[in-house]
C-alpha cells in the first residue's frame, strides 16, 4: 500500500506542478483565452494553490519532516478539484468534469492512505517509541 500511495502522489505531483505551474507563468490574456468567462486572478489563485500542493504531496513524506503536511496538501488538492468542478459546470456546462475527477479522486486516495495505512511518521519518532 505505502508503494501505491507514494506512486500516487508522485504522479499527481508532477501533474500538478505541470498544470498549476503554467497558470502561474501565463500572461494574463492566453489564460483568458484558455478559460473564457473565469476570472484571471482566480486563475492565478488556483496555479499557486496546486504548484504548492505538488510539493506538499511529496516534500513532507520524503523528508519525514511534518509529514502531517502531506494529507493536508493532499485535501487542499481536493477542495481544490472541488471548486474546480463548481466553477466547470457554471462557466463552461462541465466540459473539463473528467480531468477534474481524474485529478481529484486520486487527491482523496492519497488523503486517506497518508492517515490511515501508509502514515508516515516523523523522524525520531520510532526510535522515541523504541525506547520507551
């Protein structure tokens, strides 16, 4: 399980990074033009709100330092494709729906895998447990 959730997260990661990080180095008029009836700044808001959710899928864990920040960023993603998702169907009647899922159901696998059987612990602490 610790596997998939780490292919998972990888994977969504570098998505992320690839999608959120064009929103950010967009002129303002190509994401205009890319997402007509959307407002830029939302735009610009959302790029940053996924550039920084790819790394917190796999800084945290990988560094086993507050690891806690993994499933958060993870749910952050969600809430995220959520909106999306609200913002799909009003502007444009759903059209980007099966990206937005294709992204945001994974987002949740990786929320319940990082609090439940593949946690990740933070550095020290099984040696704490093994001596106590």
């Amino acid at each position: 399980m610790k596997i998939t959730v780490w292919i998972v997260s990888v994977i969504l990661a570098l998505a992320f990074l690839l999608i959120g990080g064009m929103k950010v180095a967009a002129a303002p008029a190509d994401l205009e033009a890319m997402s007509p009836g959307v407002p830029v700044v939302l735009l610009k808001i959302a790029g940053w709100a996924e550039v920084l959710g790819a790394l917190g899928l796999v800084l945290p864990a990988a560094t086993r330092i507050l690891p806690v920040l993994t499933p958060v960023a993870a749910l952050g993603l969600v809430v995220t494709m959520v909106g999306a998702a609200v913002t799909d169907i009003i502007v444009l009647g759903g059209a980007g729906l099966p990206m937005i899922i294709a992204l945001g159901v994974p987002a949740a696998f990786v929320v319940w895998g990082r609090l439940g059987p593949a946690r990740v612990l933070p550095r020290g602490s099984a040696r704490v447990s093994a001596e106590a």
